[in-house]
C-alpha cells in the first residue's frame, strides 16, 4: 500500500498569499512523491480551528475533518514560520488539538497515533529553529509519534534581515540535502511500523 503524507502548513497568512512555511512544505512533499508517497497539503489558517484540547469543538470547529486527514495519514509533517524565537500560535494551536489523540486508542488499545511519523519544517529570519523543533518532537512525540533520525529541517535567513525562504532564487544545498535526508528517513520508518506496529502489551 502507498504510504499516506499529510502537510500542515502552519503560516499565518491565508491563502492565497505567498508563504514559505508553504513553500518548503511543499518540497518536501515533492520528495516525499520521489519516494512514492502521496501527499496533500492543509493550510490550517483557512480552516476554522477553534481553540481546545477535545477533539471537537462544536459548530462550525473544521479541526475534525483536519484530524480526519492526521488520522489516515502515516507521516504527518508540522511547517511552521519562526515568529519571537518560536513556532506560529497556528502550529502550537495543532499541538493543542492534538492533545485530544492521548485519550483515543486503536482496536489493541494502543493510542491512535501509534504507528505514525512525524517531521517538522521551519523557516524564518530568525533564531528558533532548533527549539522549535525540539518543542514539536516532544509533543508529538508524547501524543505518540515516532520521530526519524533527523526528521526535522530548516532555513534560518540572516538576522535582522528581511529576506525570506520563498524569497530565494533556488533553495541551499545544506536544506535540499536536509530534505532529502529527513523524506528518506520518514518513509523508511513509516514502512517499517506499517510492517510492524508497535506491541500492545
């Protein structure tokens, strides 16, 4: 079976503006088809995610069509801009959401979100990235993702600058190689948890 990618772009711009979160988003998920996983790309600011820790919102909250598309996904991608030293309040806002996945469980009691990978993009103009990074992991990580040797990429533009990743004539070496790295992995592990979930007991 085709592995399934799911890419939350997690810009505070609406579309259609330009985005770089977007943009290495989609990179990624070029990679990602390299490799024969098919992906689809959510720009969760155009959809009306409410604030919460349950699953569903109420009237009019879309999370739960999003958490639809998480749920039959094996790879879960998380790009989010730099914004003050740390991920968009669109991206922590899916950490948030995702906080409703400790209490579901599969069939085997294991929670729901075993089995799955998750990545993590960041770009901006700023220091963060790492810490970005490392916040993202250990939350998906305890709402009970799997993480790929370096799963995680990103593009720092010069500080106090103005420039901006979609801004760039073609993309650094050190990213694409990052890119490609964190794409390889991320199928890697993904097969090898479809082939081999983790035990119940």
């Amino acid at each position: 079976m085709t592995l399934n990618v799911l890419a939350l772009t997690c810009t505070l711009k609406p579309s259609p503006a330009k985005s770089s979160s977007d943009l290495i988003a989609r990179q990624l998920l070029d990679l990602f088809a390299e490799r024969g996983a098919t992906g689809e790309l959510v720009r969760v600011v155009d959809h009306d995610v409410r604030p919460g820790v349950e699953a569903d919102m109420g009237e009019g909250d879309e999370w739960p069509e999003i958490r639809r598309k998480i749920a039959a996904a094996d790879i879960l991608l998380i790009a989010t801009p730099t914004w003050v030293g740390h991920m968009s309040s669109v991206a922590q806002r899916v950490l948030e959401r995702l906080d409703a996945e400790l209490s579901e469980t599969d069939d085997e009691g294991r929670p729901a979100m075993f089995g799955k990978v998750a990545v993590a993009a960041v770009v901006g103009n700023e220091d963060g990235a790492h810490k970005i990074i490392a916040d993202l992991f250990q939350a998906l990580n305890d709402t009970g993702f799997t993480v790929p040797a370096q799963g995680g990429t990103y593009w720092n533009g010069e500080a106090m600058q103005g420039g901006d990743y979609n801004d760039l004539d073609e993309t650094p070496e050190a990213v694409a190689s990052t890119n490609a790295t964190l794409a390889r992995n991320a199928v890697h592990l993904a097969n090898l948890l479809r082939a081999q979930q983790y035990p119940a007991q």
